[in-house]
C-alpha cells in the first residue's frame, strides 16, 4: 500500500477503537413538527431483541396506541448515523424487486447505496401495503430485509444507543481456465462491476471482514480484504503501444522508449507485462461519516451507483475501485415547500475527490453531482453531472479552479489545453416509471450520458443509452422474475469516433477510470450490448439465476472489431440466517483479432462464503 493508504489505514483503526468505547448515553428523540414526512412506526418487538419476536406482516400488528414497546422512527431530522450497506449485498435484487411488485413507493431507483437507516425507514413507510397486500413474495422479501436490518429496531421508546461489531467475514476462491479479458478501457473485461478486483487465469482469491460503529450520529463503517491474483503475461510492449495510440497518448515505459516519460510509466489502463503475482490488504470501503438533517456528510472509500439500471450505471458503478472523496450525500427523502408539490419528494448525493493510475495528468481529481425528483409513487427522472480535471503537469487542484470546474457550463474548447481547462464534463439524465395498469407487473428506465453536452436531454443524438425492463413476476410463475438491459456507447449521429467520445477526453487521456477501470458502465467506449437475467427466488433472501451478456466494438474503434459472450448460473442460500454460500459459473467465449487469432474460450467457478457473526 502507499503511504497515503497506511496512515488513512492507520486513521481508521484508530476511530474504530475509539468508537467500540464510546459513551452509550442516549437522547431522546425529537418530537415531530407539523407539515413534516413522518414514517410509520417500525415492527414491534419485545425486550429480547430477538427477530423472532418481532412482528411480521402475516401477523396481527397493534397500533402505537396498544403497545408502549413499540419505537417509533423519525423524519430526516433524527440525529442518527447509519452506514451505507455495500453494493455487492443481496439487498439491491431484493428491494428493487420489492419497488417492482408495487410497494417502496418513495424509492429512489438512481441514487445507491442506501444506508441501513434510510432503508428501515422505506420499509417502515411501505408496512401497511405490504401487510394489506396479501403478496407472499413481498412479505417474504420484506421478512428477510427486517432480519438484517433487526439490530437498527429499538425495542421501547428509547433511542437506538451505539451499534457496532463485526458485520461480516467472507472468503472467495475464483478460478478461471482460459485467457480473461482484463481491460476494461480498450477490449472488455472477463469480470465487471466487482470493485476493479485484480484477476488472472488460474487460481485468485480474497478473504475480508466488514466492521461498523453508529453512535448518535457518528457511524463509521470499514471494509478490507486480502487480495490474492497469479502472475500473467499481460500485453507485449508493441502491443501496449498499439492500444495507447488509440487513446491519443504517447507511450512510454522504463525499458528504453524513446519517447520522454514526463509523468511516470504507462498508464493503468493498459496491462503492460509481465504482470507480477499481487498478494496484498486492501481496503474496499473505509467511511466516516456524520449525520445531520437526514444528510450523511463523509470522507473515505465509499460505494455510489447512479443509475436505475442492474448491469450497469452510464455514470457511476462499482466497476472500479472506490475513491477517496468528500462526500454529502441526502439519504433521506427531503420535502421542500411549493417545490415538492410538482416535482415530489427528493434526494442528493454529491462528492469530490481524487483518481489514480493516470500517467497524464497525472492525479487528477473529480467533481460528481446528482439530483433526483420522484413526482408521483410510480415515476422517478434524476440529473447527474460528472467532471474531471487538473492534474500535476496540467492544472492545479485548487479550490478556484474546482470552483471554475463545478460552475462551468459553456462550451469552452478553447480553453482545454490551458491552466483555465474546466475539465472533462459528462452529463447524465436516468428515469423510471412502473407501467399504469401493470405496476404490479412491469417498470421500465433507462439511463442516459454525455460528454461535453449540458445534458443527453438537450443533445439525444449524442447521447448514450442503457434501457430496461423488469417484470417483476412471471404470470402463473410467482418466484420467477425477468429483467432485461440493452446498452449502447455508439451515438448514431456519428458512430466512428474512434473511441474518442464516451469515457475519453482529449485532455483527460487516461478517461473515465480509476486505476484502469471506467467507473461508469462496463460496456466501455464504443461499444454495443446487452444483458439479461431470470430468477427464481426461493425466498427473500435466496435465489437462483441465469444471466445472459453480449458485447461487440466496431472495427472503427478497435480493428478488427470484438465480439463478447458470457452465460451464467448462479446460486444464493442461506444456513441459518448468518452463513450465506454464493456460488456462481461463467463461460466465456470472446474474438478480438487484434489481441489473440481466434474465438477464445474461458471458464469462471467460483464459491464465496459470508459469515454474520451480529452486532451489538
């Protein structure tokens, strides 16, 4: 790790003792006020802080007035932390299927994580028409989320005190026969949207915890893990030139180029080898974070998914490692007067902080920004704005020109090889709606970006696309569910830009990625695909899946072109609620000419077991 990583490493460590022993002094809560959104109480439960003595939707539940056990949850002013819940969790399928069947109607689809709180509190608003629905489907995912969630419900009318332990232990083995894809800039990648983990052909593997803290409205969440990947030959240095010359770059390396290397060796999005055998700890999230009137403002390693999409967000995903950044993030739905009456409730997430693996500019940094309306309970549409800029060599990090980059909205090409660059903008626009008459039944979104346009609204042409369908249920076939995505980075008004468009800048020529990988959608530059999935779910919090994707790049971009197919099963079960088993297989079969002669063939197996051991 670097040094910045040991001493952030070293902070962490450091709250977290300091937050295992923490005053447990309690605050009663605030009272409500008139004209604010206040959720209905939470499940009751006894003394013994035991799921099974909550009540579920299949049984009677006693209104506030009939039982003095009962705890009720407050508007976004409770002065409560909660720590966001990881994108990779069985919770996401769950409580989107849970919107899809009609209920979490104040769900915001475009705007993950959620953190454990704001997720109890959407359950808590959706109960009634949960209970009154009579859907078995629902009540059981309902079941399951209220069992995770079980150490967020207060028992009494006592505030929640300090949470904290160890919230899970995992380990993964992965195996892969045959030649992966690994990048995700140029070729595609054999994994994605797995947090940029490190992989090669033979046998990779990872072992990790999770631990949190919430006290008052402190929380504090951390998540690291060792990662272990095999040695691989990687690209031969004419090879890495050839994909360099793509983005516009020079290439330069350590073993005599004779191009200057002004700013460190070849960038992290092309797999120069020999890649050596990585065995290291990583962190995955790290977050400290402090709540007031329902916003979670942070700093550290976090999540962010921005988009209503499964397979992919156009602006932020977990395909790349998480940043560092600042971040104030409104994780409770907020009424403004007047304003709410058209648009509906709303939500914000905004965060700041820096890239790696750039070779030029190198370190830069960027700016993401995203407002989201849900005008009624069945549509959503949000805006999210995405720049990047400076970076050693180029512009100075500072707060003037971070100022000239978040109020920049004109087109000013001319200054982009200048000190007054406002950086590489890209613009997003995403909505949902659940079908009138079949609500129930079917939602459709799509998520849309741009780059260097004010919005894909103003400019469709220039826009890209990735748009869904989700049927919920399946008609006589209550456990199944469908869902399917087709994607596109090649705008029609022009589809030849060679791959200097989306996810590329001219000036920014390392693009839309952290150490290698884009951090939007896993399709890339260029390229057109698809993905599909079917569930069966034996229970809330169980399934079976087979998944479907497809990718091509024109010969325009890469030559040749490519042409990517993978199919995968996957099972998820538990044993007792705190041992979850994920076992999932992958065949690949992929052509890029350019690379390796030939339709390659790879095979990916891989179990992960998860341990809950419970908080306190």
């Amino acid at each position: 790790m670097s040094t910045c990583s040991r001493k952030f490493t070293i902070k962490i460590a450091l709250f977290a003792a300091l937050f295992t022993t923490i005053c447990r002094a309690q605050t009663a809560p605030a009272p409500p006020q008139d004209g604010t959104f206040q959720p209905p109480v939470a499940p009751p439960f006894n003394t013994t802080n035991t799921f099974q003595s909550a009540v579920s939707p299949h049984q009677e539940q006693p209104s506030v007035s009939d039982s003095g056990a009962l705890y009720s949850l407050q508007d976004s002013s409770e002065p409560s932390g909660s720590v966001y819940i990881p994108l990779d969790s069985w919770i996401y399928p769950a409580v989107l299927r849970l919107y899809g069947l009609g209920y979490m109607d104040q769900l915001f689809l475009g705007l993950r994580p959620y953190t454990r709180l704001s997720l109890l509190h959407a359950l808590n608003s959706a109960r009634t028409t949960i209970t009154e629905g009579k859907n078995d489907e629902a009540e059981g995912i309902f079941d399951a989320l209220l069992r995770y969630l079980e150490p967020e419900i207060v028992s009494g009318l006592s505030d929640r005190g300090a949470l904290y332990g160890v919230d899970s232990v995992y380990v993964r083995a992965l195996n892969i026969t045959g030649l992966p894809l690994r990048d995700s800039y140029h070729l595609g990648s054999t994994l994605a949207n797995d947090y940029g983990r490190p992989y090669q052909n033979g046998i990779n593997g990872i072992a990790g915890f999770s631990t949190l803290a919430e006290s008052g409205r402190l929380s504090l969440y951390v998540r690291g893990e060792y990662q272990h990947a095999r040695a691989a030959n990687g690209y031969s240095q004419a090879f890495a030139a050839q994909m360099m010359s793509l983005d516009r770059e020079p290439f330069c390396n350590t073993s005599g180029s004779p191009l200057p290397c002004a700013y460190g060796p070849i960038p992290a999005t092309t797999p120069l080898g020999p890649i050596a055998q990585l065995d290291n700890f990583h962190l995955v999230e790290a977050n400290l974070s402090y709540h007031v009137f329902g916003q979670e403002i942070s700093f550290g390693k976090g999540d962010s998914w921005l988009g209503p999409g499964m397979g992919g967000g156009m602006a932020w995903s977990n395909n790349a490692e998480d940043i560092y950044a600042f971040r104030v993030n409104r994780v409770e739905p907020l009424r403004i007067p007047g304003l709410s009456r058209f648009l509906g409730p709303m939500r914000y997430d905004f965060y700041v902080g820096s890239l790696k693996g750039h070779s030029y500019p190198r370190d830069p940094w960027v700016h993401a920004e995203k407002v989201s309306f849900h005008p009624t309970r069945d549509f959503e549409f949000g805006f999210e704005r995405t720049v990047i800029w400076g970076g050693q060599g180029h512009e100075p990090i500072n707060i003037k020109s971070f100022l000239h980059s978040m109020f920049s909205l004109n087109d000013s090409s001319d200054l982009r090889a200048s000190n007054n660059d406002p950086g590489a903008r890209y613009a997003s626009f995403d909505m949902s709606y659940r079908i009138p008459g079949l609500r129930n039944w079917l939602t459709f979104y799509t998520d849309s970006t741009c780059h260097n346009d004010v919005s894909p609204i103003s400019a469709p042409r220039r826009a890209a696309y990735r748009p869904g369908l989700y049927l919920s249920h399946v008609p006589g076939l209550p456990k199944f569910d469908l869902r399917a995505e087709a994607v596109s980075t090649n705008p029609s008004v022009r589809p030849d830009y060679v791959g200097t468009f989306y996810y590329w800048d001219s000036i920014q020529t390392d693009g839309y990625t952290n150490k290698g990988n884009i951090m939007g959608d896993w399709i890339g530059r260029e390229a057109k695909g698809g993905q599909a999935w079917l569930t069966w779910h034996f229970s809330g919090d169980q399934f079976f899946q087979v998944a479907y994707l497809r990718k091509k790049i024109p010969t325009s971009f890469i030559p040749g072109g490519t042409t990517q197919n993978q199919f995968r099963t996957e099972a998820l079960f538990n044993l007792r609620h705190h041992l979850q088993i994920d076992v999932w297989a992958q065949f690949e079969g992929w052509k890029a000419p350019i690379y390796q002669s030939g339709l390659q063939q790879d095979t990916t197996a891989a179990l992960q077991v998860t341990w809950h051991p419970g908080l306190h």
